[in-house]
C-alpha cells in the first residue's frame, strides 16, 4: 500500500504507511529509505538526509547500502553540508 501512494504521489499518506511499517518493524531500511525519497520530492532537505542516514544504517543488502548511501551524500554536497 505504501509504494502505491509513492507511485500514485499520494506523498502525504506515503510517508504515514511508511512510518507504520517502521513502527510495526518491518522492512526499517525500505521504508526509510522510501521517506526520504518522498520528503525529497516534497523538497524538504533535511528530513530527506535524516531518513537516507538511518536508511543506510539499517540496510543488510549491499546494493540498497550503496544507493541509501550515495543519495545521502549527494543531498550533503548539493546543501554544502559535511559531517
């Protein structure tokens, strides 16, 4: 149901299915990973950075590490920020 409202742009409901996910324990890195697509889209920056962080701490597949990662660290070039 989740990536229905990111497909359809449904942002709004999109980041609310996801939070359950994330509440009920399930698919933690995905579904953060998915918020701060959406909150990217939204062109909220630094909620967007926030959830690629915590999607790439949480990710046990290499491929889902790399893109969390790289969309994490191009968001902190594009804003000059560096931690």
């Amino acid at each position: 149901m989740a990536l229905s409202c990111y497909t359809n742009q449904q942002y709004e409901d999109t980041i609310k299915q996801f939070n359950e996910c994330i509440k009920n324990n399930n698919r933690i890195s995905e579904s953060h990973y998915y918020i701060a697509q959406t909150y990217l889209k939204l062109n909220d920056i630094d909620k967007s950075i926030e959830h690629y962080r915590i999607s790439y701490q949480h990710c046990s597949k290499q491929k889902d590490i790399v893109d969390a990662y790289l969309n994490y660290g191009m968001l902190l070039l594009y804003t000059s920020r560096y931690y």
